[in-house]
C-alpha cells in the first residue's frame, strides 16, 4: 500500500492500515525510526486502556503485611552475611 504527501505534509493513512491498527479520527499515533532507515507506525494507547488488562491472582496485601514480609526479608538476608 502506499499514500502520497501533500503540499502541508499530510498524508492519507489507506483504510486498511487504519481498520488492521484500530485507528479512528482523532486517535495520535507514534513514530519510531530503526537504525536501518526503516519507520514504524504505532497506535499511541491512552494508559486508561491498559485498565483490566492483568487479572488479579490474589487479594491485596495491607501495609502490615508488607512490613513483615520486608522484616523477614531483612533478617534473613542479615543471617546469610548479606549487605545491601
């Protein structure tokens, strides 16, 4: 596929580059250039679509927990001789 520039330096995306990156009007797009020459375009996703993407595995742990696992974490890594 390909596209031409115009005077402004716009360019028309082909409708099937858009359709196969989910692209619609008003979406940004990124550019990155490979060391050979070559450019890749990419859709720019808005961290908020990222939201449920990881399923959560197990509940939360609670700020006490946390201190004892770092607690139990440093004990142990005192009586290996360990030294941050």
């Amino acid at each position: 596929m390909e596209s031409s520039i115009t005077a402004k330096g716009r360019v028309t995306i082909p409708k099937a580059v858009r359709e196969r990156l989910g692209l619609k009007a008003g979406d940004r797009i990124k550019f990155f250039f490979h060391p050979d020459g070559s450019v890749v375009l990419l859709p720019k996703i808005p961290t908020s679509a990222l939201r449920g993407i990881v399923k959560r595995t197990r509940q939360a742990v609670t700020v006490a927990e946390m201190n004892d696992a770092i607690g139990s974490g440093a004990t142990r890594a005192g009586k290996r001789g360990d030294r941050a």
